[in-house]
C-alpha cells in the first residue's frame, strides 16, 4: 500500500465511512488536533522520566487513537437502522477516565497545594507537558464544536477534558521530581 493516494489532492479527506468532506472540515480539526496532541505526548514519553509515566503516556496515546477514530467517523454511516456498529469503531469507557483520575490523585498526593497559577517552563520536559496540555485544550474545543453539530459518544469528550488535567498536574510533578522551580503567577498590582 503506497503512503500517497493522490485521492486528497483537491482538499477534501474520507471519513471512516467513505463520506468525503474538504480537509478544513470541523471533524478533520477535531481528529487532526487529536493526532497532534498525540505526537506532543510520545514527545514526553521520549524523555528520561519515570517508566510508570512512560507507560501511562503509552496507554493514553492508545487510547488516542480510539478517540481519532470516534471523531473521524461519519456518525450516518457509523450505525445500522437498527442502531448497531456497523464500523465497529472503538468506545472510550468509564475506567478510561477513571484510570486517568486516579493517576492525577496519586500524583497530587506527592505534591504541594497549589495557591497560584503556575507560568509554564522550569524544564524542558515540564514545558512540553504544557505545551501538550494546551493542545489537549485546543482539542477539546474543538471537539466540543463537533459534539454540538454532530453528538458523539459522551465518555470521549470527557476522557480529551480529564487529559488536560492529567497533563497538568503530570507537569507539576515532573517539575517536582526534576527539581525545577515551580513560578507562581502574582498579578502585578497597579499603581
């Protein structure tokens, strides 16, 4: 199978489905912000931390893909007249987001409360989980846009909002276990 089909050349993509729609299409932001973040993520996983949130960063970037697939699905073609899975396209579950939450309270259990909003940087590592959080965020909005023209399985945009938290609170504890400083925003008071 050749990586070029030439069958994009003029700007429109196929949809799980076949439903062909132009490449600037809400759906196709949605899915392509997903594929972005994705690649922010295996970024974090390529540097030397923790091999616990190695694997955890593995298994979000898995089910990544799954969310991809919900939102690059013709929700028309996706189900038979009788409401089966005609694609049989990959559900986001409940213990997904729960999997996440529990990594973010044992994550915060290690660290100090915050009292303040915290300015990205400190480390490299730590600023790519910003960066990755705000593409999360970007996702997310995106995804939401799509939901309101087009509903989709609730647990997904729930699972794409408790990431950005998870991606959050994961910067917080890298800055903590790299020892980097943590800056607090203050807003300056005027004079």
């Amino acid at each position: 199978m050749k990586v070029y089909t030439k069958t994009g050349d003029k700007g429109t993509t196929a949809l799980f489905g076949g439903t062909r729609v132009p490449k600037h299409h809400i759906r196709i932001e949605s899915y392509g912000t997903i594929d972005e973040l994705n690649s922010y993520i295996g970024l974090i996983r390529d540097q030397e931390i923790n091999p616990l949130y190695k694997n955890t960063l593995m298994e979000i970037q898995d089910r990544l893909f799954t969310v991809g697939a919900i939102l690059a699905t013709d929700p028309e073609k996706a189900t038979l007249k009788n409401g089966k899975d005609r694609l049989n396209i990959p559900k986001i579950s409940t213990e997904d987001i729960e999997r996440l939450e529990k990594e973010i309270d044992q994550m915060e259990d290690s660290l100090p409360p915050m009292t303040h909003f915290v300015l990205p940087g400190g480390h490299q590592t730590v600023s790519f989980c910003h960066i990755a959080r705000t593409v999360c965020r970007r996702a997310e909005r995106l995804a939401s846009h799509l939901n309101d023209l087009e509903p989709f399985q609730p647990e997904t945009l729930m699972y794409i909002n408790r990431l950005s938290d998870y991606l959050f609170v994961l910067a917080r504890k890298l800055s903590h276990d790299l020892q980097a400083e943590e800056i607090k925003w203050i807003p300056k008071k005027e004079s």
